[in-house]
C-alpha cells in the first residue's frame, strides 16, 4: 500500500490522481489533502477518501471547509501555507503528488524532500523558478521527483534504465494548441473564450492559455533541463497535433524511442505512483489502427515567442526563469480577464526580462524576492498595454 498526499486535489490533475486511486483501492490509500479555493469540492472529497488531514489555502478557506463538512469525522482541518506544509510532510504519506501552483506549492514541495517524500511532480513553477535548489535538496536527501506532466512522464519513460551519456537530445511534443493555424492577424482577435478551446487535452485555465501561447511548452522545456540534466541545445519541441506521441528521445547511435499513449492524465500519474512497477490501466489501450496519420510539423517561433523566451530564460540561467514565470502568470491573468490582447502576452514577459537584472537562485528568498518584483514590473506593463472598449 502507497500512502498518498495530494496538493491540489480539486483540480484537473488532482481529480485524475484521485481517480487513480479508485481504481487502485488496495495499493493506494489517501492520506493528506490540499486545495485553494473550492471548499465545497474538498468536502465532498474528505468525506470520501477520509484523509488523516486536510488543507485550504487559506485560514478563511479552512472555515469554509470545516462548516460544508459539518460535525463528527477525524479529519483535521487547517488552512494557510502552514496547512499547506502539513499535508505535504504528513508523516502517513509516501508520495506527493504536487499540482498546486506558485511560490506556496514550491515551499511545500522543499518540506516534502527535506521530510524524505517521494514527489510526483507536476508543478511547472517548482522547478522554473527554483530548479537548481529542489534538485539539490533532492540530491542531497536522496528522494525521487517523479515527472507527472504527459511530456516529461515519458521522457522518464524512454530513458529509464540508460545512462545520461547515451542521450543526445529529448524531443518534446506539443499539441500547438487551438491557434496553430492561425494568422499572425487571426491572433490579434482571438479572445479567452477561443484559447480555453484546447483542442485534445482538459485542463486548467492557465494552463491552457500557455498551451495556446506554447509558453506551456517552454517551461517544460526549462524543466526538462533540471529533470534529465541536458543542456538547452539538447531539447528539442515539435508540434504534434494529435497528442499520441507523448515525447521521444534521441540516443547517440541515431535511434529515436517514443512513449505512445492515449490522451488522459491518468495514465502518467499512475506511472508515477507505481513506479518503479506497472500496474493494470483502467484505460483503453491505444488503438493505432484508428488512430490516423500522426503529424510532426517545427514550431513557429514568429507567430509563438513565449518559446524562444522560455529557451533564453534557461541559457541565461539564474534567475531570469523566476521574471520569465511570474510575468508570464500576471500576463495570462490580464488575458483572461479580457484586459490584454493574445499577442501582447510575449509583450509583457519580454519587457520584463529585459529590465531585469539576472541573479543567482542562490536562496528560497532571492526566489520570493525576485518573484515579487517581477509580478509587480509585469502588472504595471500589462496595465499600459491594457484593452480599451
């Protein structure tokens, strides 16, 4: 039996975890869960799973939980980043599953590895803004990041069991998102409604926006630089838009191996919690008879350059990737909230790494700090770019 901790049970991949779990009732077992806003969604959640402890984002959150529960269970409740940092280092727990976003989701993810967890990463801040100290915390405590994301879960796949001198270069697939075919004109219109239209995977609002802009793809490709240990010249993104092939490796004989799967989240978190096993799917397998032709077309950097943004971001190193997510997140935001235009999306991010001054990600506080600062620069440049009705 695996002992699981999940922060950010409500959402898209935390209730893909959770149906993982019931579908594995007597090797998984839920011990700790954590969400932001959506008490009611907790609730129903802790009254089924009965984890040990339960966690809202907020000490206000926590009250809304503990009064949608009612009386009687033995669930604790908390809330705030402490509620946070005890679901995440929950004695019970072997593994934790990590979809919570920002800088919280990275102070609970360091707790977990200092405690010794297991983490199944799917996170994609945790590691563009703090790469170098998770991966060195994870070192030194000798704890596994298991990559829960579809593209960096079959990476792991591919290169299980072979030495980092084989690899040549990871080849990343992406789906292109909804305006691949666009014009550069088309983008100036397209408006919140069209870029949550993904066209083969759910998932959340901002993730889905970065799909569109592939600014989704180039903090994959800054993670793939700390997970697999490869340079930036070493990771390649192609779009493949039927989003069957997961990702591919490059070996230094010129063999290229694939991981191949259907399009459910459920399938890379269950790797992770079985690892280093495999275990039954209660999926459909992949049926390449019907599957039809499989496209793999290169990226167009003019029309999409949160990629090259991304790629700078990681040749530059230190802490231009922490400007890089945090204006990129203020960015999708204003979009979202039909207050920035799609294309001025890269407008944002680029003028904020340009003004800032790239220090080493030495401390969690050179992270905070810097996150901070960028969040604020990237606000005020989004406010004079903003959308007049």
């Amino acid at each position: 039996m695996k002992r699981l901790a999940i922060l950010g049970s409500t959402g898209s991949i935390g209730r893909s975890a959770l149906a993982v779990v019931d579908a594995h009732p007597s090797r998984l077992e839920v011990v700790a869960l954590a969400a932001g806003e959506n008490a009611a969604l907790l609730a129903d959640q802790v009254r089924r799973y009965r984890p040990e402890v339960a966690a809202m984002a907020t000490s206000e959150g926590a009250d809304r939980l503990r009064a949608a529960c009612g009386a009687g269970g033995s669930t604790r409740m908390t809330g705030g980043a402490e509620g946070l940092i005890a679901v995440a280092t929950h004695p019970s727990a072997d593994i934790v599953i990590c979809a919570s976003a920002g800088t919280a989701g990275l102070d609970a993810v360091l707790a977990a590895i200092e405690a010794g967890k297991t983490i199944a990463l799917a996170n994609k801040e945790v590691l563009v803004m703090a790469g170098a100290l998770v991966t060195d915390a994870a070192r030194r405590r000798g704890v596994a990041i298991l990559p829960v994301d579809s593209e960096h879960n079959a990476v792991h796949q591919c290169v299980h069991g072979r030495a980092r001198e084989e690899i040549r270069r990871l080849i990343l697939t992406a789906s292109g998102g909804p305006f691949r075919e666009f014009t550069p004109a088309a983008l100036e219109q397209v408006g919140p409604d069209q870029a949550l239209r993904h066209p083969t995977w759910q998932m959340g609002r901002k993730i889905t926006v970065d799909s569109a802009t592939l600014m989704n793809k180039g903090l994959e490709v800054i993670e793939a630089h700390w997970l697999f240990g490869v340079s930036a010249d070493q990771i390649e993104v192609v779009i493949h838009p039927q989003s069957i092939v997961h990702s591919m490796v490059e070996l230094l004989d010129g063999s290229v191996i694939a991981q191949l799967g259907v399009t459910d989240m459920r399938l890379p978190i269950q790797y992770a919690c079985s690892y280093p096993e495999r275990w039954d799917g209660a999926l459909p397998a992949l049926d390449l008879s019907t599957a039809g032709r499989l496209e793999f077309h290169p990226p167009d950097r003019e029309r999409f350059p949160c990629l090259d943004l991304a790629y700078r971001a990681l040749r530059a190193g230190g802490t231009l990737a922490v400007a890089l997510n945090a204006a990129n997140e203020i960015a999708v935001d204003a979009f979202l909230e039909g207050k920035l235009g799609f294309t001025s999306i890269p407008t944002v991010i680029e003028r904020t790494m340009n003004a800032h001054a790239v220090e080493s990600v030495s401390t969690l506080d050179v992270v905070r700090r810097v996150d901070g600062w960028a969040h604020a620069y990237a606000r005020a440049i989004a406010g004079e770019l903003e959308l007049t009705v």
